[in-house]
C-alpha cells in the first residue's frame, strides 16, 4: 500500500517479534524503514528483506543520539524495545525493576529526545510507544516490575501528546495481550510445562488463540499514519479485557 510513503519510520527491538513484524508491515506501507536491534543475527533476516538494519542498543544513551544523527529526518518513531520480569512486589529485586524500568521507560525517553527536535523542526510526526495490558489497563498476576513499568509507558505517551498535540506530534500507545514471539517461548519452556503453560496463556484469552506478531504490527503501522488520534493506549488483547 502506499499508506506511509515518504515516511522514514524508525523501530527499536525489530529483530524478533513484534518488532520484526512491524518492520516488514511498514515496509508494506511504503514507509523506508530502520530496523534496530542488539542482536545483529536477527537484524540480518530483514536486511535480506531489503530493509535497512543497524544494530542499536536502546539503553545506551550516545549510541540513540548518534544513530538518529547519521539517519537523520525521522518521521515515524516505534518504541517496541522491552523485556518481561516474572514475579510480585515481594519476589521482584531492585535490579530487576531498575533494569526493566530502564529498557522499558527510559529507553523511550533516549529515543523520543533524541528524534523529537527533528519532528518539530520538520512540522510533524509520529510516535507509537509499546505498552502491554498488564500496566495500568489491568493487573496481571506475578508481573509487577513489568506492570509498573508499562504503566509509566502509557504516561509517558499522555505527556508527550498532551505537550506537543498543538505541533503535529501523535504520540500513542498499545496495549496487547499475549502475543506469540521468541520471548513468549522462552517464558513458557522455563515455566517447566510448556504444554500447561500455553494452555494456560490461551485460557485468558476469550479469542482462544494467542495473538499473531502481524496483528499488533497492523495497529502500530495504522498509528504511525492515522491523523486523528493522540494520546491514547489503544487494547489489542483478544477479548481479554473486553
Ligand atoms: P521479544 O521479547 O521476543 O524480542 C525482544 C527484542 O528486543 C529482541 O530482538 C531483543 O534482541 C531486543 N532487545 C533487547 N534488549 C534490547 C536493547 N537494549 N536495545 C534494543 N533491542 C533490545 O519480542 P516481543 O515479545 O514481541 O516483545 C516486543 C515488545 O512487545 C516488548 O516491549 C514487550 O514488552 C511487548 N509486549 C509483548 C507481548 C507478548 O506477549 N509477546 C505482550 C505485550 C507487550
């Protein structure tokens, strides 16, 4: 489709998951894309897709500068880089929470500060932050480091749309519920009994089905174009909080 041409839409964790989903629906849309990951083995399955790759450790602040320097005019911003810690407020340890608080939260500061000069001065953009509906839009048991800080997501993307709305600047959120990735994986094999696991995972979600990297990729691409939304965390949960 043509939906973003012209656009340069950069996407932080592009190279599994819903990120690399994402990087391959906007490329579809017509948008020229900068995939970025820290893991360059899985960067390489998009550049053989054409699009440009380039490794970027989200939680480096200089290296967020720097890679936005040398791309420079960025219109769409794709904050999808997070990680999920199991375990409640008694279980969770601060490195924990300080970790995820920085890969989850901070590093979406580093990315926004780094391309929102460049989207003022150009009259516009597009930010799309991920969140999770285990945050503020439902508590979900044993995820509290996780839930805190997709909630501070959601918070994050209100101030910058409230703060730049005058200026042509969308900043949104999304809020999935149990999407299929390698991390999702990874969860349900150290749970012991994958089988129970995944059961379990497909138990809350009325759908009956996990949901597909390509479904929560064709709500971030929608955003990244739609021209009458701002400020909101938009639900994409198979029914879950339905
Ligand atoms: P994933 O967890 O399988 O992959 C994460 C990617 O992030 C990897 O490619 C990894 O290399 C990259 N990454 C890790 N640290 C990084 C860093 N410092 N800088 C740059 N990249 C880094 O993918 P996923 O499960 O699709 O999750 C992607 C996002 O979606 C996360 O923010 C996650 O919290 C969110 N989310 C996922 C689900 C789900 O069920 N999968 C549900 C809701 C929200």
């Amino acid at each position: 489709s043509d939906y973003l041409v012209g656009k340069t839409a950069l996407v932080t964790a592009a190279g599994q998951g819903i990120g690399r989903a994402s990087a391959l629906a906007y490329k579809r849309a017509g948008a020229n894309v900068i995939a970025t990951d820290i893991n360059g083995e899985a960067l390489q399955t998009l550049a053989v897709e054409g699009i440009s790759t380039r490794l970027l450790d989200v939680r480096d602040e200089a290296a967020v500068r720097g890679a936005v320097a040398e791309i420079g005019a960025v219109d769409i911003l794709f904050n999808c880089a997070g990680v999920v810690h199991g375990g409640t407020v008694l279980d969770v340890k601060d490195e924990e929470l300080a970790f995820a608080w920085d890969l989850n939260v901070r590093s979406m500061l580093r990315t926004v500060r780094a391309v929102l000069p460049g989207m003022l001065a150009r009259g516009g953009g597009a930010i799309v932050n991920m969140s999770s509906v285990a945050s503020s839009v439902k508590g979900v048991p044993n995820r509290f480091a996780y839930s805190v800080t997709k909630a501070a997501v959601i918070g994050l993307t209100k101030s910058i749309a409230a703060d730049y709305v005058g200026q042509n600047i969308r900043c949104n959120a999304i809020c999935p519920g149990t999407v299929e990735s390698p991390s999702l994986q990874e969860r349900m094999r150290a749970s012991g009994d994958y089988e129970a696991a995944r059961a379990a995972f497909i138990a809350r979600q009325p759908m009956g089905r996990i949901g597909a990297p390509e479904e929560i990729a064709d709500l971030a691409v929608y955003l990244s174009g739609a021209t009458y939304t701002t400020g909101q965390a938009y639900v994409i949960d198979g029914g879950w909080t339905g």
